[in-house]
C-alpha cells in the first residue's frame, strides 16, 4: 500500500493512493504519517483522504485525491480488459482495411459504434 507523496508547491495534479480491501474495509495509507485511511465504500474512502489531506496540508482545500483499488484480481481484470481492447481495435483495422461501414463493424464486434471508431484510431 502506498502512501501520498509529497508535493510541490503549486502541484495541483490528483494525488493517487493505492486502497486495499481489508476486514470489509478499504484501507491507504495517508502521507508519511502512518496514518491509516478507511472506509467501507470507495466513495467513503475518497472522502475521508480527501479530509485527511486537507488536515495534513493543514489548508482548507487539498489537491484532488484519487483512489486506485488493488488486488490480484482486479490487475487480472486490467490486463483481460487491455487484451480485449488491443483485439478490438485490431478487428475494426482489419475490418475498415476492407470497406465495411462502422455500423456492422460495430455489430460484428459486439460494440457501440463510437467506441468502435475510438478502436479502430487509437489502435485498441
């Protein structure tokens, strides 16, 4: 589990942590404080790192946070879910390379067709 890195001043990118399911909570790690972050939804932990970086920044506002949950299955499912985009827009080439409209590209694949064409031009 990570914790938030520090920031340069001005640095108003996301923060990201990494959260972890831990006794039916999710679990981070706020900062280089060891202060342990929870909550029972994403939702939930987002707000608490949010209020949590605000009180460590000691600020009323904080830079957004973002959570990335993690676990083995979830980097599983990431990398099926990176495959099957790469076939895809290998699919909607070889498809368009011979004329056929978007319309049954989209249908043969089993997609709507913007996100055939977003596909077939960003290569997956």
């Amino acid at each position: 589990m990570s914790s938030v890195p520090a920031r340069a001043a001005g640095d108003d990118s996301p923060l990201v942590v990494d959260a972890m399911r831990l006794e039916r909570r999710w679990v981070t790690l706020a900062g280089d404080h060891g202060i342990v972050v929870h909550g029972t939804t994403l939702c939930d932990l987002h707000k608490s790192v949010q209020r949590t970086l605000m009180l460590l920044r000691e600020t009323s506002s904080a830079a957004p946070g973002q959570v990335r949950p993690q676990s083995a299955e979830i980097d599983t499912w990431a990398r099926a879910r990176g495959e099957a985009d790469e076939a895809l827009g290998r699919a909607v080439r070889a498809l368009r390379a011979d004329g056929v409209p978007w319309t049954d590209i989209a249908l043969a694949c089993g997609v709507r067709p913007a996100r055939a064409r977003r596909a077939g031009w960003c290569g997956g």
